[in-house]
C-alpha cells in the first residue's frame, strides 16, 4: 500500500510538471515554426527549422541591446534592495518586540491585499514631484520593498532561527546588525533563493509601470520593446514567441542558478536537523 501511494504520488507530480511545462514548450514549438505551420490543420507540435529566421526578424525589427542592459540593471538592483530590507524589516517584526508590532504587521498585510493597479496613479504623481519620470530610478526606488518579502521572510525566520541562537550571540557582545548578517543571513539563505528569485522574474516580466513611467521610447524595458512587435493587423506569431523566447532565455538562467542554491541550502539544513 505504501509503495502504491509513492508511486501515485509521482505519476501525479509527474502529471503536474509536465502540464507546467507545456506551455513553455508550445513557445519553443511556435518560435521554430511558422505561423502557417503553427496554425495548420492539424497543428505541428514538433519544433522546426526557422528559429534563426525568426530571431533575425526580431532583431531587425526591435533594438533590443539597451532595453535588455536597462531591464538586467533593473531587476537586479531590485532584487538586490528587496533582498535586504525586506530580511531587515522581516527580521525586525519576527525577532523583536517594539510598541505597534502588532498594528504594524496588520497594515502591511492589508497593504499586501490591495491591487497593485490602485497604486499606478499616486505612484506616478510622486515619481513626477521627484522629477524621476522617465528615469530608471522610477523602476527600481519603488518596489525596493515589499509587503510579500517581508511576511514571507519573517514566516521564515520565526521558524528556522531559534531565540536561543540569538541571544548567545548577543551574549557574546554582537550587536542588531552583526546578528542580522553573521547569524540570521546565513541561517535564511534558502527563504532568500526563493524571494530572490519571486523578485527578479517579477521585475523582468513587469510591463504596466515601465510602460507608463519611462517616456524616453530609448530607455525602456525589453518587455516594452517586445511589445512593439505587436503591431499591425497581420501578426506574425512564430516571431512574437522567438521574441518571448529570447526574454525567457535570461530567466532560465537565474531560475537555474538561485535554485542549485536554494535547494542545497535546504538539503544541508535537513542533514544537520
């Protein structure tokens, strides 16, 4: 019975993953092809030959060098700030008792509920009263922090970071930031490989602010860009998927890389509990 259960268990993780995977898939399919062949009767669902073809066709129709080094600047400093205030202030509201703790954490889950899309306006007018419109400061300033990263982080560290822990480390003279960056940090790498990761892919993919914010059509994202490829009554299909595919391609690699270290980080803690 116990082997019967294991064995559905991974026909239905089995069933899962490659359902998640299909898409991503059909992009490779349609990037390949043409859109004759994508959409014949019956459709091909085996990659072709004119993925060249359709790069090239990208490539002379979008610039997509400058918004490719402004879209990796962007996620990175984002991820890179998110990644540290967002553990500060996690740890702050996980560790340590202040006046308001409380009151504080329920404002920011119900700042957590609201629609992104409530904010565009407000955000907008203050990024125009700064002077930062047009600017990729506008991008990055913005969503340096957010409601997520800190409930997920400190969920994380209230049950991976004992109290013990850090009040030896206080014993031993270390003070709020010495134990945030010699104690806590090493201990919630794994919850940071996974926030790092939520945060950079969110910041390639966002398409609404930076197509609102940076006016400049030279200073825009590489989701802005693509989009130009949108145009047009007759669309061309198998060269809007190599377009998607080449935005893809960056995420892959930062996917493959935050996920070696987060799932050794977890191994490592599961061999030493």
């Amino acid at each position: 019975m116990t082997r019967f259960r294991g064995t559905l268990v991974h026909v239905v993780l089995g069933l899962a993953v490659l359902l998640s995977l299909f898409p991503f898939y059909w992009t490779v399919v349609m990037a390949t092809n043409t859109t004759r062949d994508v959409f014949a009767d019956p459709p091909t669902f085996i990659p072709g030959t004119h993925l060249i073809d359709n790069v090239n066709t990208v490539l002379a129709n979008v610039d997509l060098l400058a918004p490719l080094v402004n879209t990796i600047l962007v996620a990175s400093a984002t991820t890179a700030l998110v990644l540290f205030l967002d553990t500060l202030a996690a740890f702050t509201f996980a560790k340590y008792e202040f006046p308001g703790r409380r009151v504080m954490f329920g404002l920011l889950l119900g700042l957590f509920m609201v629609p992104a899309q409530l904010s565009l306006i407000p955000q907008f007018v203050i990024m125009s009263e700064l002077g930062w419109v047009g600017s990729l400061k506008a991008l990055v300033i913005p969503a340096a922090a957010n409601a997520f990263g800190i409930f997920w982080m400190r969920q994380y560290i209230i049950g991976a970071v004992p109290d013990e822990l850090l009040e030896a480390a206080r014993l031993d003279g270390a003070g709020f930031f010495r134990i945030y960056w010699s104690v806590v940090l090493p201990i919630v790498r794994p919850g940071l490989a996974f926030l790092g990761i939520y945060t950079f892919i969110a910041a390639w993919n966002d398409y609404v602010w930076p197509l609102i914010v940076l006016l400049d059509p030279n200073k825009v994202t590489l989701q802005v860009a693509l989009s130009q490829l949108n145009v047009g009554q007759r669309q061309d299909y198998s060269v809007l998927m190599a377009g998607a595919l080449i935005g893809i391609v960056p995420l892959i690699a930062v996917f493959t890389l935050f996920a070696r270290g987060f799932v050794s980080d977890a191994t490592k803690g599961a061999i030493r509990g």
